[in-house]
C-alpha cells in the first residue's frame, strides 16, 4: 500500500496532508526510503537492546568520577603551586629584609670605626701635641704661628 | 474478566457483600475472604504489568532511542517510564491500549527531559547522542548490492537529517507513523493531539524528509 493510499478515504487532500506532491521524489522511492529508515531504526535499537547496559551505566559514572577527580587534581595542583609561590615569595622577602639589615648593620659598623678612628686619631693629635719635649718648644712655636698666618 | 484491551478487570471488590446483576444478595463475604480476593487481584495485576513490561519495552526503547539518538538516555528514560507505569497501573482503565498509554508517558518523560536540560543546559558536560553517521550505519543487509546498499545508508542518513531537524512534536509524530506504523487514531491518543493536527505534524515531516532527499540528490 503506497502512503497516498493509505490517506484515501480521510477527509481533505492526501497530497496536502503528506507533502506527496513537494519534490521531485516518487512515492515509490520515499517509501523505500522510510522502509530503509525503519529497518535501520529497528536493527539499531534491536542491537543496543540486547547489549548489556551496565558499562555504560558505569562508565557514566565514571565519567563523574573523572570530571570529580580532575577538579580535585585541580585544585591540589593549583594549592601546591600557589602554595609554593607564596613560600618562596616569603622566602625572598625574608632574605630582602635580612640584607637590608645586614647592610645597615655593615653601614652603622664601619660608620662607628671611622668614628672612633678620627676619635683616635684627634686623641693622638692632641696628645702629641701636648707631649712635645722642650727642646722643640721653638720649633712648635714657630709651626703654630705658621698655622695662624 | 478481560476487556477489548486485553486486560483483567480489576475493579474494587466490596468486602461486605457481592451482588449479582440481578440483584440477588450473596451471603457477607468474610474478611479472611477478603483478604484473598484483594491479593489474588495484586497479583493478577503483577503479572499483568510483568507482561506488558515483556511486550512493549523493546518498542518504547525504540522509539525513545530515535527520539534522542542517545541510547543511555533512552534506557533511562524507558525505565522511567515503566516505574511511572507500574506506580499508575492501578489507574489505567484501559481507554486505550496499553502500548497507547505507555507511549503517552515516554513522551511526556521526554518532554520533561528536553525542558530540563533546556533550563540546565549548564549541567550538561557532554551529549551522549550518536552521530548521524553512526545512526545510518545500521541497516539490514539483506540481499543488496554494495552500491545499492551504499545508496541506502546514504539515504538513511538524509532522512536523519531531515529528523533532526524537526520540530519535537513533529519528530514524535513522524518517528510514531513510520518507524513504530502507528495508526494516526493512536498518535492522537499518545500525543494528545487531535488527528488534525496530527495530520498536519506528518505532512510537514514528511515534505522536509522528501526536501532532504530531493534536494541533495
């Protein structure tokens, strides 16, 4: 039975109602077609049918559990590398502030040797200045006057 | 009694007393009485559905897998709609047939589904439905050719373009008649639609079908 038969005797135009007329494909041709679509349809749900459905089932929800392991694996790594930057960002740091105070440290050192050199040294000046022997009264004297012109 | 449906009557039986049709009075039933009656009835109505599950799964599986190509989903949706049936069986007065009924449910479930993941399109990770390819590939080989069966897969697969891209209702109407040859008198009862418009589903199917295969001869 073609497909325009089976609408005959149904109120209306069959060619309206199937879209027969649309095209330039015969009836005899779309009903090979559907027939070949229908044996397709059927062959296919026949075959998943009777396939045990239990590994899709479970590869569904290991899938879940993939996606869930991912995000972890994620997450951990991303823990452990921000982690890690922040430890060696502090690190750093640490190390920054402790050459500062190391160099400020060195600084304030030499800064105190240079004073107590020149303490020294005036302290030298002035003691030797003070201790010269009276042989050399003339000669300081002479050196001072220097000085003062 | 069986109805033209093929199913057991399984109307409430009075505890207190039977009546006939001619209104003659039996003797009170007991409660002992009863009680058998009541699981006598619980189990006709199990294995009633124990039969209808046998006899319609693998067609509502089938029709659930050309509706969604997927055929995970399609199982899921099967067994949905055979727990939906068994929790309602009670309800079914047999109107229509069970096959009617059943395809009813599978696909308002399906309806269901689509606006959910239409609402939740961002749950979904990844969609389990086949290529069009995939779905062509399973034809009979029968006594054909290798070109004609060429021919004939490449066809198949037109003609699953041509479903996807149908209307929902559409599609339920046209997978309905040519795949599942459901009367139209049927697809008006699965679907809710008058036979007018179930007409008018087809004939739009059907002129985009004959359009894919037309066109791209």
């Amino acid at each position: 039975m073609s497909y325009k038969e089976r609408f005959e005797g149904e109120p209306g135009s069959a060619d309206d109602r199937t879209g027969l007329n649309e095209g330039d494909l015969k009836d005899s041709e779309l009903e090979q077609v559907l027939s070949n679509f229908r044996s397709s349809v059927r062959a296919w749900s026949e075959a998943e049918y009777s396939r045990p459905r239990a590994a899709a089932k479970a590869a569904r929800g290991r899938s879940w559990r993939l996606a869930a392991g991912w995000a972890l694996g994620c997450a951990l790594v991303a823990g452990g590398v921000g982690g890690g930057v922040y430890e060696r960002h502090q690190r750093l740091e640490t190390a920054r502030i402790a050459a500062v105070h190391e160099a400020e440290q060195k600084r304030l050192a030499v800064e105190e040797k240079a004073r107590e050199e020149e303490e020294l040294l005036a302290k030298v000046d002035s003691d030797v200045s003070r201790e010269v022997p009276s042989a050399m009264e003339p000669l300081a004297q002479l050196m001072a006057e220097d000085e003062t012109q | 009694m069986r109805n033209a449906t093929g199913r057991v009557n399984s109307q409430p039986v009075r505890a207190s007393t039977c009546v006939m049709a001619a209104g003659t009075a039996l003797e009170p039933m007991t409660g002992e009485a009863a009680a058998e009656i009541a699981a006598l009835q619980l189990e006709t109505a199990t294995e009633e559905f124990s039969s209808v599950v046998a006899s319609h799964r693998p067609q509502i599986f089938r029709f659930l897998l050309a509706s969604t190509r997927d055929v995970d989903l399609a199982e899921t949706l099967t067994q949905e709609c055979f727990l939906k049936a068994h929790r309602n069986w009670g309800g079914f007065r047999g109107d229509s047939s069970a096959m009617t009924w059943l395809m009813r449910i599978a696909i308002n479930l399906q309806k269901d589904h689509w606006r959910n993941r239409r609402m939740q399109f961002w749950r979904q990770t990844r969609n389990h439905a086949v290529d069009l390819d995939e779905a062509s590939d399973w034809l009979p080989s029968g006594e054909r050719s290798a070109e004609q069966k060429m021919l004939a897969r490449e066809q198949v697969g037109r003609v699953w373009e041509a479903v996807k891209g149908l209307s929902e209702r559409q599609r339920t109407v046209f997978l309905l008649r040519y795949v599942e040859e459901q009367e139209l008198s049927a697809i008006a009862q699965a679907t809710g639609l008058s036979e007018g418009t179930v007409k008018a589903h087809l004939s739009r199917a059907l002129a985009r079908v004959r359009a894919e295969l037309g066109g791209k001869r």
